[in-house]
C-alpha cells in the first residue's frame, strides 16, 4: 500500500482520528484556547513561586487533564509530569532553578510567533538537561503551536518508525526535531490531503502504531497480534457510539439552559460554534440573539468565552449574568478553564458561572472545585447534575422571575 492510498483509507474510516477527534469535534477546537489559558496560569503560578511541589492538584495537572480529554492521540499525556519521588522526575517540583527554567520555556513558546523562536527554546531547554522533561511537552506545545509541532507519543513514535523504515527512540527531543522535519516535509508533499494543522498527520501516524491502520495486508500480524487489533477496533467502535450519545445529552443540556434563560427574561447565546444546533426540532438559532454583546476584552480572551456553552446577559446590555460549560462523562477540565478565563476577566462577583455535569462526575467535580486556584476566583463555580436540571427545566420556566433560582437546583464545593 502506498502513502497516498494509506492516506484515503485513514480519511475514509469513519471511526478513524481523523474523522472522531481532527474535523468533526468542536470540543478540540474549544480545547485550544483553554489549554492556552491554562498555561498561561502555569507560567504566572510558578513566577510567583505558588506553583508547589506535585503535579497532583498543580495548576499543570489542569492543563495535562485537558489535554487527555482529548482522547485519541493524547490517552496518556499526563503520565510523564506525574511526580516519580524515587526517581525524582520529572525534575521541577523540587528543584526551583529547574522549575523556573521550565516557567520561562513556557512563556518564551507561548509567546514565540515563528518556527526559529520555538527550536531555539527546545534546544535550550534540552541542554540544561532536567530529568524527565523530554518531547512528552511537545503535546502541551502542539495546542500552542498546531501547525508548527506536532504531538508525540508511543503510538505516534511506533507509526513513524513503522511508515518510515526508522528506529526514533522515546525521551530524546533531538529525535523528536528530526521526526518533525520528515513530518512536516511528508505534510508538505500531501497537503492536499491533511491540513497545516500536524494533528492530522500525528493521528494518522497514531492508528498506524497502536495497529488501528494496518500496512498493506494483515499477514504479518501473528494471531495475538490480529486479535489484539480485533479489540481495539471494538473499543474504538464504543468509545464512537459513546461520544455521540454524549454529544446528545450535552445538546439537550445547553437546550435546556437557553430555554430557561429565555423564560426569564435575558438576552441568550450558545457557544459560537453550536448556533447550528437544535434539539427535538428547536433550533438553538431561535433561542439565541444574533449579535453578541461588545466586551472589552482582549481577542483572544473574548473568543474563548464565545465558546462558553450558554450565557445569560442582561436584556440589552453587555452585562453578564450568567455562565454554564456543560461538561461530558469524558470532560471536565477544559470547562473549569473557561469558566476561570471569564471570571478572570469581566466577573465582578455579582455574576454566577456554574459546571452542568453528568451525575456520575459530581465526586470528581467536586475535587476539582475544592482546589485553592478555583477556589480564589473572584466568582465561585457552583455546578448543577444533569438530573437536577432536565428534571426542573419546565418548573423553572415557569415559576422563576431572576437567575437567582438556579441556586435552587446548584450546589456549591465549601
């Protein structure tokens, strides 16, 4: 089989990264500009020395646990920052010069506008050495930078050496910047096909090393080898089945919300990206004003909470009065990112900004609401159960007169 017929059969699969995760999901759209807000909250965190010293409830676990929500090519991506105190890596919990020198990689790589910048700052930060900060940060790096560095990983490392005939080893950046030119130059000769953005290709060379895509024929795969591949595909045929009735329930969700903003009296928007969406036959358009309120933000700021999935402004004005990310049984993370951007930003306090979540994730939301850096917002996160809220919706429209009956049906991490 050659590249390009490899490419056509990674496309035409419709349970393929490519079509599950790269072109039909608005959650990895949101998810850049939520990871970028969440590095940026590393970096400030550890110039002002509140970083601490474990990746567990660390402002760097939010980014890493948004980054895996991403399923896919990411499962996984949180395994190299976890604090290994035997063997001491990675080394930035403890060690403050290494810690600050990661600080300053990251704001350099955030900041940085061209592809001489980004190798310069790699270079630099594999000469100092750290032990355990390899190419495992390219994944934070990639939702930076998505068309200048792609994701690494097992998977992605054994398709590459599978596709090109090669022998790359884990841990080392200089063969990471060696897979990125072979990359980018075969993203290059293809671009018809893929996308300037390298998570296209970085998937294709994902389902080629966890044996998803098979080269040719499958008779070189021993029998353990073909019943193993048998099983994944299973499972990605589940996880398919499972994303799509999660994105239902997340529909009637938001349905929900713009309805019972709508009854009480506010000016209503979904997510920029889900106006298209309706819900046994209404249509979110209908519910939501056409023209989004002016804020004085920056840019970019703005066009993360354009993602938020409902808000509720006051009648007429720019004034928010409510916030809600409804989250999946597989997300979580991402939302808490974008809630904190808008209370960051244009919370005063008098708005209320809440998680809608899957009953089966209150335990962990609740975790997740109890850490300090949520906890000192200016606008406490309250969240409210999917349960709670179908159930209600109708009582709520009727007999609500302000966004002050939605505590009825919140609860709130003390």
């Amino acid at each position: 089989m050659n590249t390009q017929q490899l490419i056509q059969q990674y496309k035409s699969d419709s349970e393929s990264v490519y079509n599950t995760w790269f072109v039909n999901n608005d959650e990895r759209l949101k998810a850049f500009r939520s990871i970028r807000r969440g590095v940026k909250q590393v970096i400030e965190e550890i110039k002002s020395n509140t970083f601490g010293n474990d990746f567990r409830g660390s402002s760097l676990e939010t980014v890493l646990n948004s980054i895996t929500e991403q399923k896919q090519v990411f499962l996984g991506a949180s395994h190299p920052f976890y604090w290994k105190p035997k063997l001491r890596i990675p080394d930035i919990y403890e060690n403050d010069k290494n810690k600050k020198s990661f600080g300053q990689f990251l704001e350099n790589c955030y900041n940085a506008n061209n592809v001489n910048q980004l190798l310069k700052e790699i270079i630099m930060l594999d000469s100092l050495k750290i032990k355990g900060l390899g190419p495992a940060v390219a994944n934070i790096l990639y939702f930076l930078h998505p068309t200048i560095l792609p994701p690494f990983n097992t998977a992605i490392l054994n398709g590459y050496n599978y596709l090109f005939k090669d022998k790359k080893k884990l841990g080392s950046w200089s063969e990471y910047l060696k897979m990125r030119e072979v990359i980018l130059s075969t993203n290059n000769n293809y671009k018809q096909e893929f996308s300037n953005d390298l998570g296209a290709i970085a998937g294709m060379l994902f389902e080629i090393g966890s044996q998803k895509l098979v080269l040719g024929n499958d008779e070189y795969l021993s029998e353990s080898e073909r019943a193993k591949l048998e099983k994944l595909i299973l499972k990605r045929q589940t996880d398919v089945k499972q994303d799509s009735l999660e994105e239902n329930l997340h529909t009637e969700m938001q349905y929900h919300l713009l309805k019972i903003g709508q009854s009480l009296g506010y000016d209503v928007f979904s997510a920029s990206n889900d106006k298209s969406k309706s819900f046994n036959g209404n249509n979110f358009s209908f519910l939501c004003c056409n023209t989004f309120p002016e804020l004085l933000i920056e840019k970019e700021t703005l066009s993360t909470i354009k993602l938020i999935d409902v808000l509720w402004f006051q009648k007429g004005t720019n004034n928010v009065i409510c916030a809600f990310e409804v989250e999946k049984s597989t997300s979580i993370y991402s939302g808490i990112l974008r809630l904190t951007d808008l209370s960051h930003t244009i919370a005063d306090g008098d708005q209320a900004i809440y998680l809608v979540v899957p009953d089966a994730r209150e335990k962990e939301v609740k975790l997740q609401l109890s850490r300090p850096s949520i906890k000192l917002i200016n606008t406490p996160i309250r969240y409210i159960l999917f349960s709670e809220l179908r159930k209600n919706c109708e009582a709520l429209c009727k007999f609500g007169s302000d966004h002050y009956i939605m505590q009825k049906i919140s609860k709130m991490q003390e």
